[in-house]
C-alpha cells in the first residue's frame, strides 16, 4: 500500500524550499551525489549549500552509484538520513552503513526475475528496498509483476518512468513508496504544477485507506 513517496533529483534551492514548504511534503527528497552522467547531478560545494535548509519533516536522501572513497568522505557530515546505493554488493553496503551510520535503500535495476531475486542478498543490511529500471539516467519502466507476488520483509520502493499524473492505483498493492524524478519536469528542469498534482495524487490515495 503506498503510505508515501520521495522525490529525486532536486539540484536547486526554490524545488528544494516548495517541497519542504509544501502542506502535504514528500517522506523523502533525494539528491543525484556522484552520478555525472545525470543531468540532475549535484556537485558537492552546491550540495552542501541545498543541504544546509531547515528540512522539516522530509528526510534527505544521497544517492549513489558504486561511491567510492571520495565521494563518502565529501558527503560523510552532511544532513543525510539514507544512503540509496546502486552497483554495490552487500559486502561493500555493510561496510558503508557500519561506517557511515547511515539507514540504506538498496536499489535494484530490473530486467527479469534474476534481477528481483538479488534482493535475497540483502535482507540483513537493507531498511528499504528500491526497484527501479534499468535507464538510471534515463526515464524507463520495468515489468511490475515481476515483483507482484513477493512478500518482502522491507518496505518496498517503487521507481521507472512514473508520471506526476499517472494513476497509482496499479501500484498500491506492491509499493509502500513511490519514487519519481523526470515525470516532474518540463524540457528537464522540475516543474513545480506537476509535483503539486503529483502530491496531492499521494495524499488523496491516503486518503482512501
């Protein structure tokens, strides 16, 4: 059941202030750390200064690719509660949650059931399991009923070209949260009437539970 969602991506400080500012504010916010190639990446001095904002009730969120050293020294005293970590295995998240202190959403790049299954791997070092495609920059979907039928022991994030207007009711029985970043933007840059539709399509489902 969908209780909430994170919006990803953010890299300027007037998104940043409407989202946390906003009557029915994501759970989450996230912010591209280390990802160059994302044209939603944050260099680090201009992390630093987003980051230094009243959050309110959200929760911030660093999302990383294979980080290495530097990168984790750089983020390692900023107001971050999760950790998002694509491309690493579990030795390497265990090393950086014991670290780093830090809650981990482990994401998942779906193609097939062999994908979902690595989830397995993870039980004992994830607070939050995030499925998403394989497009990482790019806006894609993955085949949702590839996971329909598991019972995970995590709450379940559901990521892959969701739209600021789709209706998530065909999501509701397997997310507990919902993952969005390009279906808030207009010609790539977040579109502040989208998110408004898009979180009050969050709260009405709410509502409806």
């Amino acid at each position: 059941m969908i209780k909430s969602c994170k919006i990803c991506g953010i890299s300027d400080l007037n998104t940043l202030n409407f989202l946390i500012n906003h009557s029915c504010p994501p759970r989450m916010i996230g912010f591209i750390c280390n990802f160059k190639k994302s044209p939603r990446y944050v260099e680090i001095n201009k992390l630093r200064e987003l980051l230094k904002v009243d959050r309110k009730k959200c929760e911030f969120v660093a999302v990383l690719v294979k980080p290495d050293q530097k990168i984790l020294s750089q983020i390692k005293d900023l107001n971050f509660d999760y950790y998002q970590l694509y491309d690493c295995d579990p030795l390497e998240i265990k090393s950086i949650k014991k670290e780093h202190s830090k809650k981990i959403i482990t994401a998942f790049t779906i193609q097939n059931a062999e994908d979902v299954e690595q989830y397995k791997k993870y039980e004992d070092i994830s607070d939050i399991y995030l499925f998403d495609s394989k497009g990482y920059e790019k806006s894609m979907s993955f085949d949702y009923s590839l996971i329909n039928n598991i019972k995970f022991n995590k709450e379940v994030m559901i990521a892959g070209n969701i739209k600021f207007n789709d209706n998530l009711e065909y999501l509701n029985k397997i997310a507990d949260i919902i993952d969005i970043s390009g279906g808030l933007e207009t010609s790539g840059f977040k579109d502040n009437s989208k998110i408004e539709i898009f979180l009050n399509n969050i709260k009405n489902l709410n509502n409806e539970t």
